[in-house]
C-alpha cells in the first residue's frame, strides 16, 4: 500500500472515531508523521498506533493526538505550552493550527532531534526548552492553551493551572494508577477551575525532576 493509500485509512479511521474538526485532519495530513518514527518502524508511520522512541518513551498514537488536539478548541491567533515535547510530532501538528508553540521536554536528547526536525520541516513557529514542564513557562505566561502528553497524578499540576488565562483551556492525562488514565479537560473562568472528564488513555508519566544546583544545567 502506498503511503498516500496509508494516510487515506488513517484520516478515515480518525473520522470514523470522533474527529470532526476539518482543519485538525488538515494539520495530520500535512504532517509528514514518518519524520517523526524512528527507522524501525517506519512500515507503521501512518498506522493508528502509538510507537517506541529513544529513552523508553512513545511518540503517540494519532487519534490521540488529533482528538487532545480537537479537546483544544485551538484558535489561529492563541499561543500553546506543550508539555512533553517527545518526538515533536504533536507539536509539528499543534504548530500548523495556531499562532505559536511553546515545548518543553525533560529528556535532552528528544529535544535535540526534535529541534532537527522542525528546522528540517521550517516549522518556525515552535520555541522549545530543556526542562521540567511542571513548572511551566513562566516568563510566557498566561497562556490561552496548554497541552501536556504526559500522565500526572490526580490533579494537574499547579504551576501549569497557574498559568493558564481566564477563558483558557488545559488537557491534560489525569489518574493514578488504580483507577487509570482519563484525558481531562480543565478551563480557567473568572471564578476558578472548571474540570470535565473525556475518554481514558494510557500516557507514559509526567516525571518532576528533583531540583538540581544552579550552574550544573
Ligand atoms: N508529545 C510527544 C509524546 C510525548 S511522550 C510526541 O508527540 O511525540 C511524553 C514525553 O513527556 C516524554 O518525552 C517525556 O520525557 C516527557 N516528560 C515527562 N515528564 C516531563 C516533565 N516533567 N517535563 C517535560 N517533559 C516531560
């Protein structure tokens, strides 16, 4: 099967499974997602399933990304904080439907090929940074969105719901392990938070690095 072939299926397989925005299947389509999947597993790039990366973590499964992406209800003009930037893919996706894209990955490595490619695809809008994203970004703060892809504990974490604007939107994979992963969906209104449970999923963990002593970074 071509790869044209390849990402019919999966855009149909997307619809079929509650992605209805057109402009977020626009964003998948235009992603080339092979740029993102490591050589072993490029057979698979265009499958519906997530897939290995370095360091024991996971590139995520594409209906996934688009519906985290749909829960968004991202506009052209907003400004995003990704948590977990990974293989960048959901970034690349995030970076064609807004304004701009702050990501934030613990793991150096990830981040420096990630940062190849989105130079490679002249994704210029994404801004990047090595660190622990539960703390945020505070020099960029209050965002309208952010989207973390990894799994924190039972609540989010504060410093991230600190910086999130009045009227903005957080998702974000809650749970502990007993009960399991849901994908939540946290807004900030005049009054304070509001919390709405999506679907369950299955994220690698959103680790907090212990505080290192200043000058080692
Ligand atoms: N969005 C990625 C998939 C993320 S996998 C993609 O599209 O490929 C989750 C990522 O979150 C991993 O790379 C992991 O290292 C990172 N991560 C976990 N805890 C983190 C933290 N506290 N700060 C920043 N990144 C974190």
């Amino acid at each position: 099967m071509t790869v044209e072939a390849r990402k019919i299926r999966l855009l149909m397989a997307l619809r079929r499974n509650g992605v209805t925005d057109t402009r977020v299947l626009a964003a998948i389509e235009r992603i080339p997602r092979e740029r993102f999947v490591p050589d072993p597993f490029q057979d698979q790039a265009w499958e519906d399933t997530a897939l290995p990366i370095d360091l024991g973590q996971t590139i995520s499964q594409p209906l996934i990304v688009a519906l985290m992406t749909q829960a968004l209800e991202l506009g052209e003009r907003q400004t995003v904080l990704e948590i977990g930037t990974g293989s960048g893919y959901q970034a690349a996706v995030l970076s064609r439907l807004c304004r701009r894209v702050y990501t934030v990955e613990r793991l150096r490595p990830l981040l420096t090929e990630a940062e190849a490619r989105f130079q490679a695809l002249r994704l210029n809008n994404i801004t990047t940074r090595h660190g622990d994203g539960t703390k945020g970004w505070p020099e960029q703060a209050p965002f309208e969105r952010i989207l973390v892809t990894a799994a924190g504990g039972p609540d989010a974490p504060k410093d991230l719901t600190d910086q999130l604007a009045v009227g903005g939107v957080m998702v974000i994979p809650l749970g502990d392990d007993y009960r399991g992963q849901r994908v939540v969906r946290i807004r900030r209104t005049e009054t304070g938070l509001t919390r709405e449970d999506l679907w369950p999923v299955r994220f690698v963990p959103l680790l907090s690095d212990p505080p290192s002593p200043p000058g080692t970074e």
